[in-house]
C-alpha cells in the first residue's frame, strides 16, 4: 500500500474526541500474542527496479552499509546524487591537517550577557563563515567519512565492466526478521544471486554470491578505499587522488588479507576474507576477490585497531539471524490487523520499518547525525538536540539498553561540560549543539545560543530509570542528572526592568527563527527547565538525598508559559505573534518576517512532556489556530508525530492520526521507510548553506517546482514517528484503557511490551 496522507483541510475539519488511556500491557495469553515474525515480515521491503531516492541499508547500529540493486555498492548511476553507497561507522571520524592551528577560541565573539562579557561561537550569516577560515575547519572537522565500498567486479565478455543498463530482472528483499538482503538479476543471460549481511558483533559486511559467472572468471567482487573530498556532503569519498591516502598490508594468509588504513592523521583497519578464494590487489587501493566454484563469500570488516577474527560465513549467517530473531522478539510490538481505517496497513509499515532503521542508525555508541550512517549533512556531525528523537524510543520500546549505549557519552564528556558551563558563568554541565565524538561545538548562527538539548540528559536518563533500571540507573546516571541540573537551575536570570525571572536572551527556542539576542521565554523552554530541575529533585530523593531548597525556591517564582489572548506563545518576547500570523503571513510564511514556520514547539509541554504547565482548553485553542495560520509547508519530519503527541493528550485521538498522516513533503516514507528533507525555495539556503558543507541540493526531484530536497533521509522522523506511537499505542501516567491515542472505531491496535509514556 502506498503512503496515505491527509490534507490540512482534513485535519481542520476532524472533531476532537475524548481518549482513555492505558495501563502497562501484561503477557497476553499464547493464541493473543501478536505473531510477530508474520507482522514483520509483511513489510520487508521488495523492489523489482532501482529506487533513485531508497538504496536499501544493512548495519548494527555502529556500522551502516547502504546497498544499490544488486546488494552491494556497485552501481551509483541509478540513484540521486543525495543517495550516495556509503559505508559509514559510529567511530569513523577524520580531520583534515589544521597548518594554520585554528582554534575555537578564533571562531568566537564577545557578547554582553547579564552584565558580563561572554565569548559565543556565533556568526551572523554565512558570509561571516566564509570570510573566516578559522570557523570553516572547526565545522568541518571532525566529520565522519565513508570507510570503502563493497562492489561487484561484473564483466562484459570482452573483459570491460558491465553498464547498469545491461542488468535485467532485478528483484532486491530484504528479510526484516533475519536482517538479510537478498539480490537477484540477469546478466547477459546469466543468473545471478547476491545475499549480504552485516554482522552484529563486529563491523563487518558479509556476502556470498552465487553464479556461473563466478567460474568463468567473469564474476568477483571489488574491494575499494577511497580518501576524503574536501566536499563532505553528502558523500565524503574522494576517489581521485589516490597520493593522498595509504594502504598496507599486514598480513596475508589463505583467504584473508589484513590491512591497515591511513587518511592523514587517522588509522583504521580492513580485513578481507574469502575462504577458498584469491584475494589480489587490483590497483591502487583496491583489491578482486574471484573464485571458479560456484559460489563466493566474502567479508570485508572495518575497525579501528586490528580487528577481531573473522567468523566461517555459515556461522556468521547463524549470528546474523539470531540478532535480528531476538531484536524482533524481544521489546515492544503494535499490530494493527483488523482495522477498518485504511491507513492502518501504511501506519504498521512505517513502526516495522523505522524500527529497523533506527536499530541500524540510531543503536550506536555516540548520538547519531540526523543522516544516521546513510550520508553526511551538516559534515556527519551528531545535533544533541535531535539524539532523543532519534533515541529515546527506545526506552519505551522496551529496548532500553540500545539507548543507553549512546548515553554513555555524556557521562565521558562532563568534566568538559562543566568547563563549558563556567566560561559561560554559570553552574553544571553545559550540552553543545553540533558536535563530533570530540564535543567540539561547531560555530553558527544557532549552536551557541539554542538551549533545548540542555535537559535531555535527564529526559533519557529518566526513560531508562522507567524502564526498570533502578538503583543501578540511579548511580550510573546520578551525577550526570545532577549536573545537567545545575544548569538549567542557573541559567534563568532576574529581569531588571520586570523583576521577573527570564530564560534568556541570549537564546535560540526549538523554533529556530527568533534572534537569539533579543529572544527570551520561549515556551518549551520554560517547561522543559522546569520538569527538568523537578525530575532532578525526584532522582535525589530516590538515591534517599534531600531536596535542593535552592532548586524548591528557583521553583517558586518560575514563569508560567507565555500567551496572549487565550493563546500559548511561541516565545514571551513575541506577544503579537498570533495576530501576525493571521495577517498576511497565514499559512504563508515566505517572507522573512513571518515566523509562523519551522518547529511549533509550544505544542511540547502537553506531548513531549506531561503538560505540568499546561492549561488544556489553552492548548486547544493554540492547536487549532497553528492549524488554520502555521505555514505547514515548512515543517521537519519530527513535527508531525510531535502533533500527534499534543492532540493525543488532548483527548483528540482522530487527529492524532491524522497529524501522522499530514500531507507534507517532508512526511513521507518511501520504500524503505525512509523520509526526506525537502525545504521550500524561499528558505532552503538557511538549510543548505553550500559555503559551509551543510548539505547538497539534489537540483530537480521528486518533490516538484519550488522546493529542494537536501536529503533523501532525515532519522528524528522516524524515531519521532515511534516516540508518538508508543504514547498512542502505551498510553501515559496516569491513564487507564487501551491504546488512548487511537480512535476507537477504525483501529484495532495489539499491544505488547511498550511502556507508558511520561
């Protein structure tokens, strides 16, 4: 079934409904159980022809291998230019030489803050980028890289390569439940059959091909390492100036060859098995694999010191299979079967694939890049105020070690978070926005200054310690909890002229089009400190501390969320942005004045979070006014379940689905369950700032005149999408009933081991 989606006429004119809620689902006897290997595999994904904008992916959650048609990464022509096969890792990062010893402290500027002077990572536009060298290298480095490809040696039978256009027959599954990509295709008469995997223990990339061309001599596979463009996006490989990179071999034994990789100053490992095969080198960096039986398997394994000893291909398969069989089994399931609504069949589709996805992109041991492992954007650098939508499903998802790995950073980088924290004057652990696995804040016109990442520690320390993990969550995360709360404790200030405690200025909200040294009290904001400092003081008690009364007086005189005439603002600094947004900028935010775009993250305090602040009738209004004025066309991937999360609390479950089914270029899912980034023309530059390597235009695409596409995947959609089904499906403190964030007629939603949201 293709994507079903529902206009901004349909969900202006869908009424509001009450929804009840749900306890945490019990073990459900055996005949109720959901049968979850026929749910799953139901959605694997089969393609009969190339898909430009979809090669499918294969990975562990710290390496991601992306395959063309034929399994590997042999042909690139068919697919889009933001489509690239890569092979990326968790802990692959490079750095090009820095002769001019560029620092950050040459990126930042003095700015007057609380009466103090503050040094700031802050440029005004992209032109201050350019004009300063020094901000350029502290963005672009570190940035991940592709570590080599994976490729069919197919040949012609005068020896020349095979062209993409004399492949017939193509037909591509991928088993979800085995985690296995099955190839099939005709060449030159011949039958061909490529099966790839990735191992879950280690980085490696299985294959076994089986053909008669294999015997006559007319099948291998190519094993390529490429160097690093100086344009890193979207893809970094530099495949023309083999000077610049080296590669030795280290060892040689009967079907494995070890090699050790060198880009600059960065090393990493290869290794090639092929029991039973010649492995020769075949140019610079490139080595054939070749056999004259009739099948071949081949491993090519990727580390970062000398990596561990390759397994047989049969008991690499076995591994392979065991991961997923136990990822599927194990955690949360909805199956929606028996629904009357015809969208329920596409919603299924999209929880089964996203899950897959963000095991593949999102599991690993640092906060994934909005791309995952499938092509850089912003130099591959990981956006902390993104790793919960990408993540925290997790949590929910019963699933909650798969988060914790990547948590695990933040607990390394908080001595440099303090530090942070004290050039800036203030108390705690200060998060950087745009980092590498370094914790480098990259300077812009937002990292300094946005502030939402700040709690999130807590937020996903507190999804962890709700999922069971107890005193030993407690004590693993405690100081982390603390610290991060410090912060949020210390960074509002006193108002001279109201006497009012303010957040900011200088601050950045979620939506990122407020300046940020005029801006302050934005509203999520404001409730996400609170609940934030609140959950902190709750973790004391449960370690058996008492209270901070310090936090209990900050506490006191917090500021409510900000509105006007029955509306929710988006920030207090704003008090007629309703009436703007009613005017000539409804629904039409084109010009630079108009700010009704982007993220409407005064919807979060009553979805995201619990909604503590919220007056619900308030909330009501302001959800069917971002309706009728927001410029929808302008909206990200993870505001559509972000909504889906508002009217679910609302007790508006129709429109709960409907905003997950919002017709919007960014809300759709392709075959492989993947969303695009795609921004109108007017704004796109502010997206794609070529000057600075955030991203490449894809020119003319899919999503017709007046819009470009900038990615053809953006993750926080996906992990958004199950962060607003879990709540749906799991229900929330406090809540009784079955999944309350669904209709109850149209829908018939099985639920088994989500948790209840906050």
């Amino acid at each position: 079934m293709g994507p079903i989606l529902f206009s901004r006429r349909r969900m202006m004119l869908t009424a509001a409904a009450a929804g009840a809620a749900l306890a945490v689902p019990g073990i459900a006897p055996a005949q109720d159980r959901i049968d979850r290997q026929a749910l799953v595999t139901r959605h694997n994904p089969v393609l009969r022809q190339a898909d430009p904008h979809a090669p499918l992916m294969l990975g562990n959650g710290n390496i991601g291998f992306t395959a063309d048609i034929t399994g590997l990464q042999t042909f690139t022509e068919p697919y889009s230019k933001i489509a690239p096969l890569l092979t990326e890792a968790q802990w692959a990062w490079h750095s090009f030489p820095n002769p001019d010893g560029h620092t950050v402290r040459d990126t930042q500027v003095e700015i007057a803050v609380g009466g103090h002077t503050r040094r700031y990572g802050y440029i005004k536009d992209w032109a201050d980028a350019a004009n300063n060298p020094a901000v350029a290298w502290i963005r672009e480095n570190p940035h991940r890289f592709s570590l080599g490809r994976l490729a069919l040696d197919l040949r012609a039978r005068d020896g020349s390569p095979a062209r993409f256009e004399d492949i017939r027959d193509t037909q591509q599954t991928l088993d979800l439940w085995t985690g296995t990509l099955t190839s099939r295709f005709v060449y030159d008469g011949v039958p061909v059959k490529v099966v790839t995997r990735v191992l879950p223990g280690q980085d490696t990339i299985m294959a076994e091909l089986s053909s008669a061309l294999l015997a006559q001599g007319r099948l291998g596979v190519a094993v390529r390492f490429p160097g690093v463009s100086k344009t890193l996006n979207p893809d970094p490989s530099d495949w023309s100036n083999p000077g610049a990179h080296s590669t030795t071999a280290l060892s040689r034994k009967a079907g494995e060859l070890r090699l050790r990789r060198q880009v600059d100053a960065t090393t990493y490992h290869a290794a090639i098995g092929a029991p039973g095969a010649s492995i020769e080198e075949n140019g610079p960096h490139a080595y054939r694999v070749a056999t004259k039986a009739a099948t071949l398997s081949v491993m090519l394994q990727f580390s970062e010191q000398a990596g561990p000893a390759l397994p047989t291909p049969a008991a690499g398969a076995v591994a392979v299979a065991r991961h997923w069989t136990g990822y599927w089994s194990q955690g949360g399931m909805v199956d929606f079967s028996g629904s009357t609504d015809p969208r329920a069949a596409e919603l299924e589709r999209r929880v089964i694939l996203s899950q897959y996805l963000m095991a593949v992109n999102a599991a690993g041991s640092f906060a994934p890049q909005e791309e995952g492992l499938f092509s850089n954007s912003w130099n591959g650098k990981s956006h902390l105020e993104m790793h919960p939508w990408h993540a925290a499903h997790f949590a929910l998802w019963g699933r909650p070690q798969l988060l914790e790995r990547s948590l695990g950073w933040y607990v390394g980088f908080l001595p440099k978070a303090r530090a942070r924290a004290q050039e800036q004057g203030i108390q705690g652990a200060w998060w950087p926005k745009m980092i590498g696995p370094d914790g480098v804040d990259s300077p812009s016109k937002v990292s300094p200054f946005i502030m939402w990442q700040q709690p999130h520690p807590i937020y996903m320390s507190e999804l962890l310690w709700r999922a069971g993990g107890g005193a030993r969550v407690l004590k693993a995360y405690g100081e982390l909890v603390e610290e991060t709360a410090n912060l949020l404790a210390s960074f509002p200030r006193i108002d001279e002229a109201s006497g009012k405690l303010r957040l900011g200025p200088p601050i950045i909200p979620v939506q990122e089009n407020f300046a940020p040294l005029g801006t302050f009290d934005p509203a999520f904001e404001v409730a996400y400190y609170r609940w934030g400092i609140e959950t902190a003081q709750a973790w004391r008690e449960r370690a058996g501390k008492p209270r901070r009364a310090d936090w209990d007086a900050l506490l006191a005189k917090w500021p409510a969320l900000p509105q006007k005439d029955g509306l929710y603002l988006p920030v207090r600094s704003a008090p007629d942005f309703w009436d703007q947004a009613a005017g000539s900028c409804r629904a039409n935010a084109i010009d630079e004045r108009c700010q009704n775009r982007d993220h409407m993250s005064f919807l979060m305090p009553l979805g995201w979070l619990p909604g503590r602040d919220v007056d619900r009738a308030t909330m009501r209004a302001t959800f069917d006014r971002m309706k009728r004025d927001w410029d929808l066309r302008q909206t990200w991937g993870w505001d559509y379940p972000m909504m889906a999360m508002t009217a679910a609390r609302l007790g508006a479950p129709q429109e709960a689905v409907d905003s997950l089914f919002f017709d919007a270029r960014n809300n759709q899912f392709g075959r492989s369950g993947m969303t695009p980034r795609v921004h109108l023309d007017a704004h796109a530059a502010h997206f794609v700032p070529t000057a600075t390597g955030a991203g490449a235009q894809a020119g003319a695409g899919p999503d017709g005149p007046g819009y470009q596409r900038a990615a053809e995947t953006y993750f926080p959609s996906n992990g958004g999408l199950l962060l607003a089904v879990a709540l749906m499906a799991g229900g929330w403190d406090g809540q009784t009933g079955n999944a309350p964030g669904f209709p109850k007629t149209g829908w018939k939603v099985k639920v088994e081991g989500i948790l209840p949201s906050l």
